[in-house]
C-alpha cells in the first residue's frame, strides 16, 4: 500500500519595518512640503495589504525620517528589531527613503552575518498617497519576494533592494536616479530577481543561505574621511583632509581603474598617513569597472604604498564596511585583510 505523506506548507510570515521616506510621506497643504505621516495611513492606503496569503506584522519608527537624516544609530536599532524577530518571521521589509537606501543595505549587510532569510528595503518616487505612486507595486511585490519559499524555505537570504520591478543585492547598488521610477543601478552585480507577470530569480547569483546563526554587529565606527580627486586638487585642501583629526580611514575616489596623480606631495601626504596606520582604501569615480592597482603608473605608486584596492566595491559599500571593520577595533592587517575579501558579496574578486 503506498501512503501520501502531504506536508502542510506553513503560510510565511513577513515584518514590516518602517522608517520613513517618500512612500509614506503626505504633502503639507500649505508649505507643499513633503512631510513623513502616521503608518497606520500606509495601511489604509494599500486595502491589498490585507487580501496577502502571509501573515504580515508591522514595527514603525516612532518618528519616521527622511532618509537624508539616516545615521548609524538607526542600523543598529535595525539590526536589533531583525535580531529580536528573527525567529518569528520568514521574511522582512523595510521601508525605507531611497536617498540613502543603498547605505542601508549595504550596512546591514555587513552587520547581518550568516543571514538565512531575507531583508529587503523598498520605498517609492512617489508618495503612496499620489495616484501615479510607484509606492504600491514596490510594497506588495517586496513583501511577495520576502515570504517566497522553495521547498518551505525561504528562497532568498541576504539583504536586498526591490525597486522599480528589480531585485537587487543592496551592497551592489547606488541611487542613480531622483526622477525616475527606476532609481537604483547595480552596475557589477546582475539582478537577482525580475517582477513581470511572474517574478523571476537569477537563482545562481542569490547567495546561498547560511547553515550557521545568525550573528549580529551592533558597533560601527564612522571616523572616516572621503577624498574624491579631481585634476587641481590642491595640495592645502588635500592635506587638511588627509590629516584631519581622528580620523581612522581615508577612502580615496580616484580615476578610471584605480589612478591617481603621481605628484610627489600627493605620494608623501599618503605615505605619511598610511605609516600613521590610517586605512587608505582606493575606490574608483567610474559607476562600472574596477580598481586594479598597477595597471597603469598612476596606479603604481599607491600599490607600492600600501593603498587598498577597492576593487568593484560602490561608494556605499566601501563607506559601510569600513565602519564596520573600524568598529570591531580590529588590528590594520586585520581590517586591510577583510578590506580585500568578499564578505556579503560586494566586491567580486
Ligand atoms: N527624501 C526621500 C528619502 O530618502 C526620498 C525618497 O524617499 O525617495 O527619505
């Protein structure tokens, strides 16, 4: 006699975490200022919310905020309401400003290690509350993706964008756009899933979940300095920056693969920083490519100096994983050592 073994599969069960920005943001009658409303509103606006086969919970920031004021005191409450929920849900959205949503993601990627389950950020161009709201479509498919299971287990696990019918991973993208729908750009990494009348996933460019637990980051250091060169960058200027007082990293935006002017005062000022044991981690301007120290001369000389190679990392990602090496009071080798591996997937080696 054979026996059907029928496993109920379990309805996935998604939290809601909301931040602020445009997609819950009403217009001030009289300033005609974009100003953050109560998330109950959210809820009313979008009766599908409740038609969902998944149990959705929903945590909202007290005070919601424009995510121009996003801080890294906010990822650390982030990661605590994820930690502190882990268990209980499948899945979680947050909603979020898209100014700043590529620094979320890719903060919390990093502070999220050995994640089995998904955190997707999403927001809108446009308040949900506007008939033409691209707030709607992005809210319902990001918790879709976030409660999706394959063999009832959940079929992403790492910390992505949704926006605009794409699934990217967070760490790998950056804000292109402040007109269109279609704001963020993941130049070196492809998407990892499409939204058409069926979503499809890139499932060999998903990471693979992670047997371990989960483990959570909650120090961040932000001590550090950005220097974006430009032809004429002044020695002065430089300098002030380079030296600024405190600082524990320096990320260098440099030219095309990674060069950099090879003026002798411009080599001293780094040479001096670096044997301070300042990080100098070497980014490049380009959206796409990669730093690769040596290629040319105008590369060379910081190879020979000790300048981190950023290799394919955004702006954001560089800025995010240096607070969080810098936060660990790790040793220089020790943070120059992860510097240049893939830790979450953000730079390919
Ligand atoms: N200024 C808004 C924010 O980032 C823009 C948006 O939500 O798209 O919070």
């Amino acid at each position: 006699m054979t026996f059907l073994i029928m496993t109920k599969l379990k309805k996935s069960s998604v939290l809601l975490i909301y931040t602020g920005g445009t997609i819950g943001m009403m217009q001030d009658v009289v300033t005609g200022e974009l100003k953050p409303f109560d998330f109950k509103s959210l809820t009313k606006q979008i009766p599908e919310l409740n038609k969902f086969d998944i149990d959705l919970s929903s945590i909202s920031f007290k005070e919601p905020i424009d995510s121009s004021n996003m801080h890294p005191s906010v990822w650390i409450e982030l990661v605590k309401i994820i930690k502190d929920n882990y268990k209980k849900h499948d899945g979680f959205v947050i909603l979020h400003g898209s100014d700043t949503m590529s620094f979320t993601a890719s903060a919390l990627s990093f502070m999220l290690e050995n994640l089995s389950k998904p955190v997707i950020l999403t927001g809108s161009q446009l308040p949900i509350g506007i008939i033409r709201t691209d707030g709607k479509e992005n809210l319902i498919t990001a918790i879709e993706i976030a409660g999706a299971k394959e063999k009832n287990k959940p079929l992403v696990s790492e910390v992505c964008i949704y926006f605009e019918y794409k699934l990217y991973r967070g760490n790998r993208t950056f804000k292109y756009n402040s007109a269109h729908f279609d704001a963020f750009k993941s130049p070196n990494y492809p998407a990892l899933a499409e939204a058409g009348v069926d979503i499809k996933y890139n499932k060999s460019a998903l990471l693979k979940p992670s047997t371990k637990n989960l483990k959570t980051y909650s120090e961040l250091d932000n001590d550090i300095a950005v220097l974006k060169l430009f032809p004429g960058i002044s020695k002065k200027i430089t300098s002030a920056i380079i030296n600024s007082h405190g600082v524990k990293a320096i990320i260098l935006e440099t030219f095309g693969a990674g060069n950099a002017t090879t003026e002798t005062w411009f080599t001293n000022e780094l040479k001096k920083a670096i044997d301070k044991g300042i990080i100098v981690l070497n980014i490049t301007q380009c959206l796409e490519g990669r730093v690769i120290q040596g290629k040319y001369e105008t590369s060379s000389h910081l190879k020979k100096l000790g300048v981190i190679s950023g290799a394919d990392m955004t702006f954001e990602s560089a800025v995010t994983k240096l607070m969080f090496l810098l936060g660990q009071k790790l040793t220089t080798k020790e943070i120059t050592k992860s510097l240049l591996k893939d830790l979450r997937g953000e730079l390919t080696l």
